[in-house]
C-alpha cells in the first residue's frame, strides 16, 4: 500500500511541475507578445506579419524550452 502513496505522490509531483512550467511558458508568452514581438516586426516586416510563421515560431520556440527544461530533469535511466 505504501509504495501507491508514493507513486501517487510522484505524480501529483509531477504535474505540478508541469503546470509550474506551463504558467511560466504563458508569461514567457504574453512578454515575447508585448515586447520582443514589435521589435521583430520593425526589422522583418513582410514575413513575419504573416500569422502562421509567428504560429510556427512560437510554437518551435516551446517546444525547444521544454525539452530542454524535460531533459535536465529528468534522470538517466539505469540499467
């Protein structure tokens, strides 16, 4: 019985996690939008005002920090 506490403790564990990196990807977001975004746009005006290559380069953008942020987290396997 003890090691499903433990089990359901590491999950709960983990997605706290999740959502810790989650809440700190949105406001990464909304400065990138606010800030960064208007200084892209005065320097590459005619591609960048195109909304699915913003889309693609936020999303690529994501996607980078959190497998970074998932692999020095995470543990090598042993065996």
């Amino acid at each position: 019985m003890y090691g499903k506490v433990t089990t359901m403790s590491e999950r709960i564990k983990i997605l706290g996690i999740f959502a810790i990196l989650g809440f700190i990807a949105g406001v990464i977001a909304n400065f990138t939008y606010h800030n960064v975004l208007p200084v892209i746009l005065a320097i590459f005006p005619e591609v960048l005002s195109v909304e699915w290559v913003l889309s693609g380069l936020g999303g690529a953008m994501l996607t980078i920090l959190v497998m970074l942020v998932w692999a020095y987290a995470s543990k090598p396997s042993e065996g």
